[in-house]
C-alpha cells in the first residue's frame, strides 16, 4: 500500500495542449489495463449538478453533503479512449474543475538511471482549472501531472523529457 507523487509537467490556459501532451505521455506507457481510465468533477451547487449531469448522463454521482444525501457531489465517469476522455473533459471543464486519471499504466524501465518498469504507482493526471491533483481551489490554468513511485523524481523528469516537457513544480502527495 502507498501513494503516488505527481509532479505537474504543464500548466496552460489550453485545455487542447494539455491533452496532446497527455497524449504523447500515454505513447511513452505501455498499458496495463487499458480500461484504467475515469473523470471526476465536484458540483457544488443545483446549477453544476443538473449541467454536468445532462453534459454526460452516465455518469455516476455520489453525495457528500450532510448524511451524504445533499451537496456538495461527486460525479465520475468511466472513459475507454483518450478522444472520449478528451470530449467529456472538455465538457466539464466548461462547467466546473474537474479531472481525468489514468490509472493502471506501466511508465517503461530507465535502465540508464536505475528504474525498473514501474505499474504500481504509474498514473498520468490533467486537472482542469485547477493547479492540485484533487481540484482543490479554482485556477485559470490546466495542469498535467505525472504520478509515479515517491522518491523517482528522475523518473518524472525522463517521462517530461520524452515529451519535449519538463517538470515545473515540486510533486504533492497523490492517490
């Protein structure tokens, strides 16, 4: 048992660049199970529940107000291509912060650095208007996030590098 760090490798205001670059991480992965993949967004409010839900109405909502039956709510949503994962982010975004996670990823073995093949902690993450992995607090920006095992640092940074990208922050406690 443990937790992933993420360190965040872009933050923009384009929600397009975010997903290439998430894209062109997913080519680096091999994938365990490929189905690993959901969106999460919070509504906090009648007016967030009723759009998000009618945006995407598979999705699953799940109460955290007073005795769990009242705001604020968690939606998520299983995804099963990065253009669906795509089209439903994009359409969350517009309403709310939100999140997609890819879980259940192999990141490839580094041997120049020492890093076996990782699956355990290998997720890949873009927070939409947000700058923290849980959607925290609102921000104008978008930002990808690499998880991976505490401690492989390097490996973020090889990952970011695979990419043309870089690592642009100290990593957070993840999942």
């Amino acid at each position: 048992m443990g937790n992933t760090r993420a360190w965040p490798v872009l933050r923009t205001t384009d929600l397009d660049e975010a997903l290439r670059l998430a894209e062109g991480l997913l080519s680096v992965a091999s994938w365990y199970r490929p189905s690993g993949c959901y969106l999460d967004a919070w509504a906090r409010d009648d007016d967030e529940l009723r759009r998000l839900t009618e945006a995407r109405p598979g999705a699953h909502v799940e109460w955290y107000g007073e005795g769990r039956t009242t705001l604020p709510a968690s939606l998520c949503l299983n995804v099963s291509s990065c253009d669906e994962a795509g089209k439903a982010l994009k359409t969350w975004a517009d309403i709310t912060r939100c999140y997609v996670l890819w879980h259940d990823l192999k990141w490839p073995a580094v041997p120049e650095l020492g890093l076996d093949e990782e699956y355990k902690y290998a997720e890949l993450e873009v927070a939409c208007n947000s700058r923290d992995i849980h959607c925290s607090e609102w921000a104008a920006e978008h930002t990808v996030f690499i998880h991976a095992r505490p401690g492989h640092d390097e490996r973020a940074a090889w990952l970011a590098a695979q990419v043309n990208a870089q690592v642009v922050g100290p990593p957070e406690f993840g999942w």
